[in-house]
C-alpha cells in the first residue's frame, strides 16, 4: 500500500515536492479514469449481449438509442404531414388466384373416389327424377406421412454347370453393389440420418429414440460407424474433387470456429478448430463450401490447404492470414470490412443511452455512419458484372474510402477517444489492417465482407450445441467432409436428402478393385452438374 502522508509531512514538503505529488497523482486519477470508463464500457456491452438485439446494423442500433426519448429523436419539423391515403386502411388486396395450385404443382397427386350421393336420397329429396347433376366442386388438401420402412429382399439367381468344360462351376445373377460389405444400410437409409443429423442439426441419440419408435432398433454407435466408413470410402474423394475446383477459382473465402475433440485434445479445455474454405460469394454459377477439421489454428493449418494457390483470399484479422499471404507470394490476403466495423458498433451498445445526440456525436457513431455509406453502396453493384463493379468501386466507393481512413488516422493522432476503449481498439485495428481492407477496391470479384463464410459455417455451430463434441478426431473429419457436400449442396439448390441418397447410390460403382474411387471421373456427380436426375434438384416457385 503507498505511503499516505501525514499533514506535518505535507507542510514541510518543498514546492517542487508538491508539484511532483500533485503530477504523480493526476497520472493515477486519469489511469483510474480510464479503466473506470473501460469497466463501465464493458458491463454495458455484456448488458447488450445478454438483453438487447445482437444485430450489429447501424438501424438497429439507432433504434435502440431512441428507446429513452423516442419523440426527441424522431423530430423532425421538415417533415410534411402523410397524407390520408397514406395512413388510412386499404382493402385487402385479392389473393391471387392459382397460387395454391403453383405451390402444389411439383407434388405427386393422388384423386379420391368421389364423395357420392345415391339416387335414392335424391329422390327423397328432390322427388322422383326432379335433379341433374351438374360440375362437381374440387378441393386440395396437403397429405404427409411419416418416415416408412420397407425391407427389401433381395434374391441372386444361381446357376451350376452340369456338363461340359464348365461342370460343377458357378454363376449368380449380377448384384448391385453395397455401400459396406454384409451391412443392412442402404444409401436411402443413410441419406436420411446424414440429413437429419448435418442438415438439420439434431444428435444421433434422439435419432436413435426417434428410429426407436418405429420399432427399429439401430443403436448411435452402429450409425457413427455407418457415416465414419462411408465418409473414408466415398465421401474423401468427392470432396478432393470440389477442392481442386475450389482452389482453380480466382477469390476464395475462409473463417474457422472452435470444436471439442475428446480424444485429440490435450487437456479438458483444449480448442479445436473447424475451418471452413468457400468460393467468393460473389460467384454465382457453382458455390463450393470445404469444411476441415484441424487440431489448432495456427498459420501451418490454412497454409497445408493453400499451398497451390495463386488468387486472393478473403478473411477476418487472423494474423495467420497475414502470415500466409508472405509466404506464398502468390496469395492476397483480403480483409473483412463487416470485423472492422465491430467494435464501433460495440461502443455505440455500450455508450449511455441517457442522451443519444451524444452518441450521434461520438467517433464510433460516425465511424458507423461513414462505413455504412460505401457498404450500402457496394451492396447495390451485386448485381453488376466484374467489370462493372470494379469501375462504380473505383469511381464512387475509392473517395469514400480514402476520405474515410484519413478521418480515422487523424482521430487517432488527437487522441479523441480513451486508449483502452472499444472505439481506440476500432480506430487502430482500422489503420494496422488499411492495407488488407482496401483489396476490395482493386478486383471486382472480392467482396467487401467475409459474412458468406460465417453464414456457411453457421449449421455446424448450431449443431454442436446439440452434440456438444466429437469424441475422436475420425469423427470430426468424417462431419468436415458431410458438411461439405451438405452445404455445397443447398447452396446449389439443391435437396440434400435426395442428393446424398443418389451420390451414395452411385459412388460404390465407381469404386475400382481395390475400392478406389478417382476424383478425376466424378464431374457428373458434383452438386453443379446439370447430369443429376431433377428429384435432386429443389422445386422452383413460379
């Protein structure tokens, strides 16, 4: 504890004594400042992650700022008065007519014996003969039925030689090939628990439970070894193949998020990662989503998978990253804007709600609003060509840009804001990352974020709430490659069920002798091709 000096002691002190007590203890009082306002900082954040809205968009939040003083906020006397029409009621507009036959029109039909009247009531009614029929009154309804079970048998016809050079030897009818030797699975049974457990998140128990109550009994276990063996077998050299069509792509995305491995961790508390590589969102013919899973995150990891790479890679502010782009020279690392707008959206949750003109006035509000003006702007060139975007980007968005790291650069240097606040970490995470955040405005195919990957990460994260863990590294390796083709699947809209069923029906046929399978011969296969039967492919709505 320091020294607290007494009244006797302060009075001899001398005049320069003083004068370096009073300057030691404003130094304190402002560090003291700071981290009380760093504290307030973070309870009012943690307040917002639990109780208020997690979107980070700049309307959200001005919505949260006028919840205290909404008609102070909202004032605004330029204003006119709306007209009637405007405010009044309308008539509901006619619903449109076929609409239920359109939605119903890729679905198999099925016509119910009609709903008859007997001559005799009609006469009893009516009187004898006193009625004609006229057109009847049709309906739909929408019939669904549960999961069904059928036990196929199969019978091989065998053939013996009687006679001749052949006596005595065999020949049996040609068998369909099995997804695994003398297993009772067949690629419609594992389509379906791929897609309940990958597609829709859920655990293996609860299909267990769930198959239990159709009285059939296939344990977790039986079904791990199910997915793990055919994911070795079929499912590898699929995806090899969708990542040497991934990696001749010009942009590309990655992120990664933390798993638990049982038996591949080192303590208890040891992360995992799931990494997850995807072609540039703002490629539209053949989305590709590679999932891997790897022990740690550190740079050796996203450098094994691109190597061989030579184009521009679009992430977060992972300095691995940073660390491949030096050494594989023909790499660019491009950043996301949606990570550098962050933790400025942070400070304006955290700031006092109390009065929000002074939010509106403060460096994170501005850094959002001025951020906000050329993101809306590129998300309007969407729908432009490569060429075209880049030529807006250039001409419209450059300006803005540069405008805008000035601004933040001279932020920093007058130290407007506290150095440990969430808006310094956003003003210097913004200048040390200038450079990987304006490769956007130099290649029309880079988009401005990385957000498609974290959306095409997004399933996995569901369902390891669900699961908790993987329990062996085998099976964390076997879940990359089914999230792979899963989601390359639905982003080529196409039916995952469906799909896995057909791709399962015909991978075992193009295993060699050895049980080989060559990505090389699997173009038909893949979720682009226009070879695949239509029940793969997700109805289109008129």
């Amino acid at each position: 504890m320091d020294h607290k000096h007494t009244l006797t002691e302060l009075n001899n002190c001398s005049r320069e004594e003083l004068i370096t007590m009073v300057l030691s203890m404003q130094g304190q009082l402002d560090m003291l400042n700071q981290n009380i306002e760093k504290l307030i900082e973070q309870v009012r954040l943690a307040n917002s992650y639990r109780f208020g809205k997690h979107t980070e968009t700049l309307k959200s939040i001005d919505g949260q700022l006028s919840f205290f003083d909404e008609a102070e906020a909202a004032y605004d006397a330029s204003v006119p008065e709306p007209p009637a029409d405007e405010i009044l009621p309308t008539k509901r507009s006619q619903k449109k007519k076929g609409k239920r036959d359109l939605d119903l029109k890729d679905f198999p039909v099925e016509i119910l014996p009609p709903y008859h009247v007997s001559k005799e009531e009609l006469d009893a009614f009516y009187g004898d003969g006193n009625w004609r029929q006229i057109p009847s009154e049709t309906y739909k309804r929408l019939r669904y039925e549960p999961a069904s079970w059928t036990v196929e048998v199969h019978t091989v016809e065998v053939y013996v030689g009687t006679d001749g050079d052949h006596q005595d030897e065999f020949i049996r009818g040609e068998r369909p090939k099995d997804l695994l030797r003398n297993s009772i699975v067949t690629p419609s049974l594992l389509a379906a628990i791929l897609n309940v457990k990958y597609v829709n998140s859920s655990a293996l128990h609860r299909i267990e439970q769930e198959f239990e109550r159709n009285g059939v009994k296939i344990s977790r276990q039986t079904m791990s070894n199910w997915i793990i063996k055919c994911a070795d077998r079929y499912f590898a050299p699929f995806v090899e193949r969708m990542k040497s069509e991934l990696l001749s792509l010009h942009v590309t995305q990655s992120d990664e998020t933390p798993t638990q491995v049982i038996a591949d961790s080192d303590h208890p508390n040891s992360k995992c990662y799931m990494w997850v590589h995807r072609s540039g969102e703002l490629y539209k013919e053949r989305p590709i989503v590679i999932y891997e899973y790897q022990k740690g995150r550190d740079h050796h990891k996203p450098l094994d998978f691109y190597r061989d790479y030579k184009g521009i890679l679009v992430t977060d502010s992972l300095q691995q990253y940073h660390v491949l782009e030096r050494k594989l020279p023909e790499v660019t690392n491009a950043n996301c804007w949606a990570h550098a707008r962050r933790d400025f959206a942070d400070a304006v949750k955290a700031a006092d709600k109390k009065d929000p003109q002074a939010v509106k006035q403060s460096v994170a509000y501005q850094a959002l609003q001025k951020i906000a003006g050329f993101y809306n702007i590129d998300t309007e060139l969407k729908g432009l060509s490569s060429e075209e975007r880049l030529q807006k980007r250039q001409e419209v968005i450059r300006p803005m840009v540069e405008e805008f790291f000035a601004w933040v650069k001279q932020q920093a240097a007058e130290c407007a804001v506290p150095p440990k606040s969430k808006t310094a970490q956003g003003l210097n995470f913004l200048i040390n990352q200038e450079k990987y955040l304006k490769v956007f405005l130099e290649d029309g195919d880079v988009p401005i974020d990385n957000s498609a990957s974290e959306r095409a990460i997004r399933t996995f994260c569901i369902g390891k709430k669900n699961w908790m863990f993987h329990n062996t590294a085998n099976g964390a390796n076997a879940s990359a490659l089914v999230y792979s083709i899963s989601e390359t699947a639905k982003l080529n809209n196409l039916r995952p069920y469906y799909y896995f069923k057909y791709i399962l029906t015909e991978l075992p046929k193009r295993c060699d002798k050895q049980g080989n399978i060559d990505p090389a011969e699997l173009d038909d296969l893949m979720p682009w091709s226009s070879e695949l039967p239509d029940e793969c492919r997700k109805p289109r709505r008129s």
